[in-house]
C-alpha cells in the first residue's frame, strides 16, 4: 500500500515537472524563433549598400538621369548613396510634407499629391525641361499610391513616360501585384514587418 502511494505522488510530481519543463521549452524556443524572425525580417547597412548598387546597374541601363526626385526622407537616404557611387544627377528634387486638407496648397508652387493618409509637393521647376529624365527614388513602394500618383502628375505636366524611370530598395507584393511597383526594384517583400536601419519599413516617410 505504501509502495503504491509514493508511485501514484511520484507519477504525479513527474507529471507535473514535466509540463513545466514543456512550458519553459516553448518559451525559450519560441523566443530563439521570434529572434531568428527579426533577424531574417531586417536589412543592415551592408545590405542596404548592396540593394544601391544592384539599383545603379539597373538604372544605369535606362540611361544616366538628368534630375533625381526623392519622395521621403529615407528616399533621400538611397539618392545619397547613389550619388556617392557615381550617379551624377544635374539637380535633386525633394518631396515636402504638407498638409493634407489644406486645399489652397501648391498654387503655382507646387505640384501637389494627395494619398489617403497625407500630401506631398514637388516643386514645379521639375517639369520647366520637357526633355528631362527623371529617376524617381524611394526605400520602399508599399501601397504604390504615392508613386503611381507621382508618375500621372509629372506626366500630365507635360513630361513624357518613357523619360520617367523610377526605383526603390523594396517592393512590396502588395504594390507589385497592383502593377504600382517601380520599375525598378531590388528586392520583393511579403508585408510591411521589415526593419530598415533607420526605422521600420511601414513607417517610413
């Protein structure tokens, strides 16, 4: 009787340990594989150096460029390292942050572009040279709005579409199977879950 008290308590602890045992086990390798995930879903700087130069031969095909716009903050990041590496532009262009329901924006002044979520302008200076070849940079093409958008009102300014050549680090399949991509692009993501070295792919302005 003794004997078989302490088996069914031993049983019991075992089982007991046990399940502690798996919990702990599922933490642990559940945060290996949350790290392992953020570490495939980051770029680094090496990386970010690589996609530039993967772009230039890519652009470089098209053409060299007369004028750069960039439509961001970390599209001028990418235009900078592209003009370290040799592309020469005559001038860079920048997209500025405006307000979005200010509906007297850009009156004379600026090209202005509305998404759903805010407004850019660009300076009408970019379209004074019909003849000019514009590469269009950003980090990423997300939705594919903002450059779609962009591309129409350089066109309807006047600039032809075969002089518009634009390009990105990243592409989302979301804007690819959109046919919002850019044309030219280093590599396709699924979503927005990658991180840049400055900041988050989704929140990249």
């Amino acid at each position: 009787m003794v004997v078989t008290v302490i088996t069914k308590q031993f049983l019991e602890y075992s089982s007991y340990a046990m399940a502690v045992l798996g919990l702990i086990g599922t933490f642990y390798y559940g945060v290996k594989a949350t790290r392992l995930e953020r570490l495939l879903r980051s770029f680094t700087w090496e990386d970010i150096d690589t996609g530039v130069r993967v772009l230039l031969r890519k652009v470089n095909r098209h053409g060299p460029p007369d004028v750069i716009l960039t439509l961001s903050i970390p599209g001028q990041i990418i235009s900078s390292l592209m003009m370290i590496h040799t592309l020469t532009p005559k001038t860079e262009y920048r997209a500025i942050r405006l307000d979005r329901h200010n509906n007297n924006l850009g009156k004379g002044k600026f090209i202005v572009i509305r998404t759903a979520k805010f407004a850019i302008g660009i300076s009408r200076e970019i379209v004074q040279d019909k003849t000019s070849r514009i590469l269009i940079v950003d980090s990423a093409v997300v939705t594919g709005d903002l450059l779609s958008q962009t591309v129409s009102a350089l066109v309807n300014a006047g600039i032809e579409r075969k002089q518009i050549v634009s390009a990105s680090l990243l592409a989302t399949d979301f804007a690819i199977e959109g046919e919002k991509a850019p044309d030219i692009y280093w590599q396709r993501v699924r979503d927005t879950n990658y991180r840049l070295p400055w900041g988050n792919l989704s929140g990249a302005w």
